[in-house]
C-alpha cells in the first residue's frame, strides 16, 4: 500500500512574539514554525495502516519555502519513507492552488490513499481534502478519528463523530481521508 500524507507548515502557537523597536508590528524573525498538528495525526495513522497492512510506502509532501523542509523531516523522523517539497511562494498559496499542486503530486505517484489534516491550523478553512477529492474524482471520507481497512485491502471504513455520535464510512480505494483529532 502507498500512503501520501501531507506535511503543512504553521506557526507554532507557543511562540512568543516581541514588537518591533520602530513599533511597526510583531518581530516575524523570532516566530517558530511546526508540523500542522492535523498533518501530524495523518502521519501517525498513515503509520498504523503500514503497520497492520505489514509492509507499504508512506510518501510526506510539503508545500512551500525551503523552510518547510523541516515538517518533511519530522514525517520522517515519524517513520515515513521518503518526503516531496513543492517549493513556491506561500503568500501565493490558497486551497485551490494546493489541491491543484497535490494533484500533480498524486497523478505522478499514484497513492492508494491520501490522508491530510483536516484543516491547518493557521487558516481554518478545511478545503484542500475536500477539493483535491473533486480533481481526482476519488471517494472521501471527512473528520476522521479512526480509520480500518478492510480485509481484502481494497478499502476501508471510516469513523468519524458528527452530531450525536459516530458515524461510520465506507471507501473504496484510491481515497481521500481527513483526519480530525
């Protein structure tokens, strides 16, 4: 099985900011970055499914400046196989272009499954799952907090909690599935 997770790179809520002494706006010097903490649940799952299934390939990609290279290496301290960056200007960077970008990286190595955070932390706008599911025309399966395959490994079921409980999804491969906390 081949996995693609993404790697997103966002700044680091813990970080303390100091103003600048010309009084023009925070020092973005001193902000520290790290992995989206819904990246890093795709990556952790990604790893349980290698796991159970016994043998794959888990692909990180990271889209952005050479920076993001640091949240490629920690999927690969994580435990995946190899990492992609897609570097480009992230102010120019919204959904679409992501979806479109992670597409591309899709059409070329040919994933079973693709699971993304649900949402980065610094936007909130929970769209590029939902979109790149669209340009590849695959099936997907949102919020998701636990994920199992099926036993002939030609899709899986999908948990996930909605309004009253849990509900549950099932997928064929290839796939799209985000993951929640």
């Amino acid at each position: 099985m081949k996995i693609l997770v993404t790697a997103k790179r966002v700044t680091d809520p813990y970080t303390t900011l100091t103003l600048k002494k010309d009084g023009g706006g925070p020092d973005l010097a001193d902000v520290d970055y790290k992995m989206n903490p819904f990246c890093e649940i795709a990556v952790e799952e990604a790893l349980k499914i290698i796991e159970d299934f016994g043998e794959g390939e888990i692909i990180v990609a990271g889209i952005g400046e050479d920076e993001a290279t640091k949240e490629i290496r920690t999927g690969l301290a994580m435990g995946a196989h190899r990492g992609i960056l897609v570097e480009c200007e992230e102010e120019e960077l919204d959904s679409d272009l992501v979806a479109q970008i992670l597409k591309a990286i899709v059409d070329k190595e040919e994933p079973d499954l693709v699971i993304l955070g649900k949402q980065a932390t610094d936007g909130d706008s929970n769209q590029v799952g939902q979109l790149l599911a669209e340009y590849l025309g695959w099936p997907q399966a949102t919020f998701a907090y636990k994920i199992e395959i099926n036993d002939d490994d030609d899709g899986a079921e999908v948990m996930r909690e909605v309004d009253g409980g849990v509900e549950t999804e099932s997928l064929s491969f290839p796939a799209v599935i985000t993951t929640d906390l």
